[in-house]
C-alpha cells in the first residue's frame, strides 16, 4: 500500500516537472502527386519546458508548420508520438493555443466578437465569454475598439487582437506560427516585446516559428535550429538574453547576440549553399 | 447613391472611437452630393436631347411613326393604361412571380451549395451535372414547365426558380469552397465541430458571393419571367408587349418596355440596399480609416 501511495506520489510529482511539451522520435511523409513518398519530417524528438520560450528556426520549407501541425492535433504524424502535459494528444485538438501568420480575424465580427470566437467554440455562455474578453481587452488596452470592426485596425493591432483571442481561451501553451512576419520592422519590435511579456505575465509557455534568426535570438530561451527536408533537429541553443534583460529589445543590444546570430547563421547557410 | 456614401463614411467613424478622424466627414459627403447632382443633370439632359429629337423628327414625318412610335403616343399610352389599371396589374403580375421565383430559387440554391462543403465527393460527382444545366439557356425548358404548371403564375415562379437556381447553387457552392485552409484550422485548433466551422466561418463567408449572385439572379428572373409571359399566359408586362406587338401597337409596346426597365431598377435597388444591410462589414472595409500602427 506504502509503495503504491509513493509510486504515485511520485508519478504525480513528475508530471509537474514535466514537460511542456515532448515530441518524440516524429515522422512525416506525404504523397506528391506523382504518388511518390515525399518525407518531410525524418525523426524529430524535443522538449519543451513549462513555461519556457523557444524559437524554431530552419530554412524556409522545411517543414516547421507541419511539425506546429501536428502538436496542435490538426495532422497526424506518420509515426511517432505527441505529449502535451505528459498525455499522448492522439488525434485530438484544443489543447494548444495557435497563433498564425496572419490574425485571421472574421471581418464580419467586432473586435469582441472575434476575441470570445474560442470560447463561442467551447460552449461558454455570451455573458461569461463577454466578460472574459473584455478583462483581457482591458489589460491590454483594446478595451476601446471592442466594438470596432478588425478593419478598421493596423496590423499591429490586429495580431494584438489575435493574441488576445487565443489567451482568452486560456491555453496552457501558445504555439506562434511566424506571427510577426507580415509586420513592418518598428512594429515587429514592439509587438515582440509586448507578446513576450504577455506570455510570461500570464505564465504560458510559447513557441514560435520564424524564419528571422535574429527575432528568434532576441525574444527566446532557447533556439532550436531545424535542418532542410527531410527535417530533423540540428542544433539546439541556450539563449535566454531576453529573460536576462527582461525585454526581447534590450536583448538586441547585449553583446553576445552576434555571437548566437553568426552561430545559428551558419547553422542555416551551409544548407542554403547546398540548396542553390 | 450620395446618401449610402455619407453613411457608410459615418459608419467607419463610428466603429473607431477616440480615432478623431471625423472632421473630414462633411466635406467629403457633399463633395460626393455635388458629383451626383453633376451626374444626374447630364443624365437627365440626355433623355430630354433624345425624346425631343425622336418626337421632332416623328412630326416632320422623317421617321415612321406607326413603326417607331413616338414619345407623346407613348405618353398618351402609358396614361390610358394606366387609368385602366391594366399597367398596375400587368407590372404587379411579373414582379410577383419574379420576386417569388427569385426568392425560391436564390434561397434552395444558396443553402444547397452551402452544403455540398460537407462533402466534397458529392460536388465532385454532381459538378459536371450543374456546369452542363448552367449551359442550358433556361428559356428552352418554358415549354415544357408550362406544360406541366399551366399558364398561370406557378410556371413563371418556376422558370425563374429553375433559372435562379443554379447559378445561387454554383456560387455558393464555389464560395464555401474557397475558405482559408488555416481559418478552418484555427477553429480546430479551438477544438471546433464540423458543424460549427459550418456555421461560423463558411455561412457568413460565403455570404458576399451569395448575395453577388442576388445581383445576377434578380435580372435572371426578370428575363424568364417575361419570356414565360410571352409563350404562354393571360396577363404581365411581357404577355401585354407580345400581345399589342402583335396588334402593331407601338406605343403601348414602348409603354411596356419603360415600364420593365422601372420595374427591374427598382428590383435591383432593393437587392443592393439588402446587400448593404447584410453585409455591414464590407461598407467599413474599403473606407476604413487606418488608426495609426502600434
């Protein structure tokens, strides 16, 4: 009886200090229309950490949405295995929050119609999901263009918005798909500062994808360098610079950024020169 | 057109508030009034130009007045008609069976295209069916739909049903096709049904082309309505032009033409004012006033 209480004491231990997130030993291939196998992720394992922030970076179509893809449950992987939490996902979904490319905001909805959108999903009665979204459009001071149409919003602020709408869903782990790439360079900056410090206020753990080395470096814990189809993890870096100097801007400045930029760089451009 | 302007203007502004962009609202509004006022007197002027030449040169017996007609005969038609109340009733008989064939045939379209998303072999096999019955002019299948519903009113709401149909069908069909693969991702990634990224993402996205294809379906309606009126029926406007064509009465002919062209203005005005109404978000869309980034 002693030994079982302990064993799941110490079970239930473990899966607090458990990973965020552990892909394990993942494969993926599609079929081209030629009905040829084409593989495109050979093998991938890694770890993420409870409340960290990683960046994966790799050359562009390697494969980097796919594996966001099949963490969210939205793909199967052709072998290997997903746990979010300690628990196999299977082939379910809503477990991660998704931030993508582009906010995707319905334009038919008002800001806070698009803001409560996941958790309409969830089944979340309109009070308590108007509620909801209004406390984080609060904090976030978009309490104002609540009622405005996400056209009448700058990039900027739509992708705060989209942000705000999958937080509201409460995810324990945010998974941003290259949020920031259709931004231009001073909001890029700000924007990455303010979702950084978004995402370690309310404790979540994020990853992102991006193809900007040097946004991954600034804003990251750690970096996790892909290689070019079929796709496995090359290389991983321990930055941390942000956590450091408490912003993802003052992490630019410090004087190893070069350093992990030249690194990471490399990393990227040798199988660029193969490819041309 | 001057007054829907200002407003979609006013609506812009309002939807972002503290933006203090609203200052620029009255020049612009009466800017557009006075390009619409311009517009509306050349128009004007040109219907004058063209009456007066064709009256003045029926009276100096350059052109055939019998064959041609002349604007005072149309006039004098026009006002015996309607006097009689035969115009009323005539005008009133084709835009019930148009607005009703409209209504049945847009509507059946529209939610039976918006259901071929759920299914993608289904509208793989029945596509080359719809392409091959669009091609179809349905004017040709009138005979027939007479035959089987008579020559009163039911034939001519079918026949615009019928013509109405396919083209709500195609477009609504292709419209909920064309949704953003990542859209219906982010909703699974909320853990969304299928039913409810039905409901959420391809109904009210797909409702632009659906009503675009309103624009499109209210004229079609018109045509088979009045081409049912002319093979087979006892009254509407075009049973009353093919019937006084035939009696070489040009006047009241023309008299039936004007008042068609007034009665598919009108229809199509108030398909636009719905779209207006249905589709708030559009109006914002191209007149949005950007706050500035960050």
């Amino acid at each position: 009886m002693h030994g079982l209480a302990a064993a799941e004491y110490r079970s239930g231990f473990h899966k607090k200090e458990q990973a965020a997130i552990a892909v394990r030993d993942v494969t993926k291939s599609f079929l081209n229309t030629a009905g040829e196998e084409i593989r495109v992720l050979d093998g991938i394992s890694m770890e993420i950490r409870q409340r960290e922030f990683v960046s994966i970076v790799g050359p562009s179509g390697c494969g980097k949405s796919t594996i966001f893809n099949i963490i969210a449950g939205l793909l199967e992987p052709s072998s290997g295995s997903v746990l979010v939490g300690g628990a196999d996902i299977g082939q379910s979904t809503g477990h991660v929050g998704y931030m993508m490319q582009r906010d995707l905001l319905l334009p038919w909805r008002t800001v806070l119609d698009n803001v409560t959108l996941g958790l309409e999903v969830q089944g979340i009665g309109k009070k308590d999901r108007q509620t909801a979204a209004m406390d984080y459009l609060n904090r976030y001071g978009l309490d104002s263009f609540a009622k405005a149409y996400p056209s009448a919003l700058s990039g900027g602020m739509r992708q705060r918005v989209a942000l705000i709408r999958t937080l509201v869903t409460q995810p324990d782990i945010i998974l941003l798909d290259e949020p920031f790439s259709a931004l231009d360079y001073q909001t890029r900056l700000v924007l990455e500062d303010e979702i950084l410090s978004i995402l370690r206020n309310e404790g979540k753990t994020g990853v992102l994808i991006t193809h900007d080395i040097e946004e991954a470096i600034s804003v990251s814990d750690r970096v996790i360098v892909m290689s070019k189809r079929p796709t496995y993890v090359k290389q991983t870096y321990e930055v941390g610079l942000a956590a450091e100097h408490g912003s993802a801007m003052k992490a630019r400045s410090d004087v190893r950024f070069k350093s992990f930029f030249e690194q990471i760089w490399s990393e990227l451009d040798i199988q660029m020169g193969r490819l041309s | 057109m001057a007054g829907t302007t200002g407003k979609m203007e006013l609506k812009a502004v309002g939807a972002v508030p503290k933006s203090g962009k609203g200052r620029g609202l009255h020049p612009r509004r009466s800017a557009a009034f006075k390009q619409w006022s311009v517009a509306m007197l050349w128009r004007t002027a040109v219907i004058a130009v063209l009456l007066g030449t064709w009256e003045a040169l029926v009276r100096a017996g350059a052109v055939n007045a019998f064959l041609i007609g002349s604007p005072s005969a149309i006039f004098r038609a026009a006002v015996s008609m309607l006097e009689s109340g035969q115009l009323a009733t005539d005008a009133y008989a084709t835009v019930k069976a148009t607005v009703a064939g409209f209504a049945l045939g847009s509507l059946i379209g529209s939610i039976g295209g918006l259901l071929l998303w759920f299914s993608k072999t289904i509208s793989r096999i029945i596509d080359p069916f719809i392409v091959a019955l669009n091609g179809v002019p349905k004017i040709a299948l009138a005979p027939m739909i007479i035959i089987w519903f008579g020559s009163g009113l039911t034939s001519k709401i079918v026949l615009a049903a019928v013509s109405t149909f396919i083209v709500a069908l195609m477009s609504a069909c292709q419209a909920a096709h064309q949704i953003d693969e990542s859209q219906i991702n982010l909703m699974k990634s909320f853990g969304a049904s299928k039913l409810q990224i039905f409901t959420k993402i391809i109904v009210p996205s797909s409702l632009p082309w659906i009503i675009s294809a309103f624009r499109i379906n209210i004229g079609l309606a018109l045509v088979s309505v009045v081409g049912g009126e002319f093979i087979s029926s006892d009254k509407g406007l075009g049973h009353m032009i093919f019937v006084e064509g035939n009696l070489f009465n040009l006047p009241a002919v023309w008299a039936g033409v004007f008042t068609l062209m007034l009665v598919a203005a009108l229809l199509y005005a108030c398909v636009s004012i719905a779209e207006n109404r249905l589709l708030p978000w559009n109006e914002t869309k191209s007149k949005a006033k950007r706050t500035p980034s960050v």
